[in-house]
C-alpha cells in the first residue's frame, strides 16, 4: 500500500485536443465569418475556452445551416 502525499505538487497541464479548434467557416456567411475572428483573437490571447466555444459555434452553425436552407449572408 502506497502512503498519500503530504506535500503541494505542481499542476499537471494536460495538452488541448486539436480538434476541439478546428471547424471552417463557410465562405460569405457573415455568422461563421465573425465568430472565425473570435476565434483567431481569442487564440492569440491564449484565452482556449473561447477558442473552443467560437470553433464549436463554427461548427453547429455550419452544419444547422446547410442541412436546412444553405449558406449566404444572411443568418
């Protein structure tokens, strides 16, 4: 039998799944076009909880869309 540990340990980082940022924006929605700018900015901030939910938008919003009426500019 092991003994718990009695000390503070460091945090383990676990790497972020790629996925989770991918999604295309469809080309000429203006939907998929701004949360594409969320997600860009929120990368470089390295805020990844934002860029999870604006890739995960990105994706809902493409694949809602174009099984109902297709892709244009209006939302």
């Amino acid at each position: 039998m092991t003994s718990p540990i009695r000390y503070s340990q460091s945090p383990i980082e676990l790497p972020l799944d790629g996925w989770l940022l991918e999604g295309e924006p469809v080309p000429g929605c203006k939907v998929c076009g701004a949360l594409d700018g969320q997600r860009s900015q929120a990368r470089k901030r390295n805020d990844w909880a934002a860029a999870c939910t604006a890739a995960r938008e990105i994706r809902s919003h493409g694949n809602s869309r174009s099984r109902s009426q297709g892709h244009g500019d209006a939302s």
